[in-house]
C-alpha cells in the first residue's frame, strides 16, 4: 500500500500492535504489553512478524539505550515528502 500499511493479512494481535504504534510509537515491548493488556512473549511474536514484513523497525531508546524501542516505518514519497 502507498502509505506504508502492511500488505498481508495480520492477526488480531499484530493489528493492535501496529496500531498501536501507529497512535502512539516509539514504545518499548513491555510498554506495548501493558498498554494492550497482553503478555509480552505474544507482543514480540507480533512484532518480529511486523519487522520482517518491513513495516515495523526498532531502535535503542533514546533515554535509556538498554531498552529496545519499536516504531512504524513510514514510507517517503516520491517527491521526496
């Protein structure tokens, strides 16, 4: 899709996760996990689905470099926006 949503079928899970970052990222798993009321071993199921399908990234926290934090990678425009 040109906005930079996933293009296959997502699970319950990997929806709330993707939205959720979508609303709210850059936010650690057991961040993501709280606020979604789920175990953190099903949030990182969900997102190393959502990294390999190239629309989730991660990277250290800027605060706390410990702490992996994830975002949805958006997709640059062709003219460059």
């Amino acid at each position: 899709m040109a906005d930079g949503s996933p293009t296959v079928p997502m699970t319950h899970t990997e929806r709330r996760v993707y939205s959720l970052l979508e609303r709210e990222g850059p936010l650690s798993t057991r961040e993501i996990a709280r606020r979604l009321g789920l175990s953190t071993s099903m949030v990182r199921v969900a997102l190393r689905r959502l990294i390999a399908e190239g629309v989730v990234s991660h990277r250290p926290d800027l605060e706390d470099a410990r702490i992996t934090v994830y975002f949805v990678r958006r997709k640059k425009r062709r003219d460059g926006h």
